[in-house]
C-alpha cells in the first residue's frame, strides 16, 4: 500500500479501509497545526496508478483473510474532499470497481473544499456513496479562526455544511478546546453551539490543544502575542459547549489529546456529562491535568 509519512484517522474510522488519495494539506497555514510537518511537500494527490495499485492489493489481502466485504473505505490524507468532483467521481468508480458491497466512502474536509463542488456535484458524490465526511471547524469563534489563520469564518461553516444537509451527506466536526486563548474559552464554545445548533453534526468530537514547538502558534506565545488557556479552562470551556448545544448529537472525547475520554449522546446524557465534566474541574486540578498535557509528545 502507497502510505506517505504518519497516517491521521477520526478514532471512529477505525474498522474502515484506509485509501491514500492525497497525502498533506492544501491549506497547511494554521498556527497551531504539526500534522504533517514530516513531509517534504505541502500537499499531493496519488497517481491514479496508485490508487489502483492500492485498492487490487487490498482485495487481495482481504480475500486472504476470507473478509471480502468491505462496508466502508475512508480516503487519507489531509482534505481529500478538495479534489475536484471529476476525480473524486474517478476514485469513487476505481472503489465500486474492487469493493462493490462498500456502502460509503469517507475523508476529512476543509470547509472551504465544500464551496468548490456545486449543489448538484454534492448531491451525485452523495450517490456514489461519499458520506460521514469528518470536518475540522475547530471553532465558531471568528477572532479566534482569524488569528489561527483557518480560511474560513463562522458564517461560512453554516453555509458550507447547511449545503451538504441539503446534498443528504452527513459529517462530524472536530472543536479544538483552547483555540480562543486564555480567558476566552467560554465565550469560544458558546459562539461554537450556536453555529452548530444551526446544522446537523452527527458527531462533535473534542481535541485539547497540544502546543507543540515546532508550530507557529508557540512563536505567538514566545513573541507575547498569544496566552494558552489552562486545562481545568479548557473543560470549563468543553462543559459550556455540551451545555449549550441544542441538537441530537453524539458528543466525544476520543483521541490522545484528551486526558479523559467521553462518548455521550445528547441531549439524552447531557446531565451525566456535565456531572462528569465538573467531576474533573473540581477534582483533578490544574497540576495533574497540565502533567498529561506535557506527556502527550506526539498527536
């Protein structure tokens, strides 16, 4: 299989078969991002030849494994979902072609990938089985999706994904806790619930801020331009987002970055949430969470 340097997946695509389309960010600006600092490029899609190459191989070993029904495939890389509807369309036909019973295909998307493609693009990748797209929003905080340099704004997150509601293809986002910066947390995840009780994420998936030297935003913080939040502010910050979110979602806490891991629905679990939550703002203390923090030396 043709993999390029370290392979990122939601913690939820982790039964699905994993194709690599492109490798790297098309974006490749936010300050507080190390994701694919290991590559020597910015951003590539494979060869068609590849993509093939890879998906003839997999059948293979599949069959192998008298496992020859694949249900779902999620494509690597970055934002896949920026390819242009002609070669998502050709991928899409290569994936029918070796895995007919594959019921959806799945990726990370940037929001601003959702503009390229027209309504009626998104409705015809929604037939061909593109469906569970996983979007980075990190925020609604507009001051902070500025400074972080995202390329995006609120608004435009409510217009993009209302769109794929209207196209039927549903999507998870990720929030990033601590991305307003200290003091600010709060009020960042009370502008998050409400763009996302404007749409229909089926899943919200928390990330901690792990600030790391390499990136851009620790050169903010060195320059003084930029204070970190502690971390019993940033589950304050994650408590005032589940508490304020109006909409039947799955909300979780799944991947390394997080201390504690969570897997709740709301609004049916919300008050078992909450007690959990304040459970660690009262009980742990900023010591002993700021002791994982510093542990986690690579996402």
């Amino acid at each position: 299989m043709h993999y390029t340097g370290t392979i990122w997946r939601p913690p939820y695509e982790a039964s699905s078969l994993l194709l690599e389309v492109t490798a790297g960010c098309t974006h490749h600006r936010c300050k507080f991002c190390t994701l694919y600092a290991d590559l020597p490029f910015p951003f590539r899609m494979s060869p068609v030849e590849d993509i093939e190459e890879d998906l003839r191989e997999a059948r293979e070993m599949y069959g192998r494994l008298q496992r020859r029904r694949v249900s779902r495939i999620f494509l690597t890389g970055a934002n896949p979902f920026v390819l242009d509807y002609g070669k998502l369309a050709r991928i899409g036909e290569l994936i029918r072609k070796y895995f007919p019973d594959v019921k959806s295909i799945g990726c990370f998307a940037r929001v601003t990938d959702i503009s390229l493609k027209t309504d009626g693009h998104l409705a015809d990748l929604r037939q061909m089985g593109y469906d569970g797209l996983t979007i980075g929003i990190e925020t609604g905080d507009d001051e902070a999706l500025r400074f972080m340099d995202k390329g995006y704004g609120a608004a435009d997150i409510v217009e993009q994904c209302k769109r794929l509601d209207r196209a039927g293809i549903h999507y998870s986002f990720f929030y990033l806790a601590g991305i307003s910066g200290r003091d600010r947390g709060v009020e960042g995840a009370m502008a998050t619930a409400k763009v996302c009780n404007r749409l229909r994420p089926t899943l919200i998936g928390v990330n901690m801020l792990t600030i790391y030297e390499d990136s851009g935003l620790y050169r903010e913080i060195r320059q003084g331009t930029w204070r970190e939040e502690s971390e019993t502010e940033k589950y304050r910050e994650v408590r005032a987002l589940a508490e304020n979110l109006e909409i039947p979602t799955v909300f979780a806490a799944l991947g390394a970055s997080n201390a504690f891991q969570i897997q709740s629905v709301l609004p049916k679990d919300r008050e078992r949430l909450l007690a959990f939550l304040g459970g660690i703002i009262e009980g742990q203390g900023e010591e002993r969470l700021r002791r994982y923090r510093e542990s986690v030396y690579h996402l």
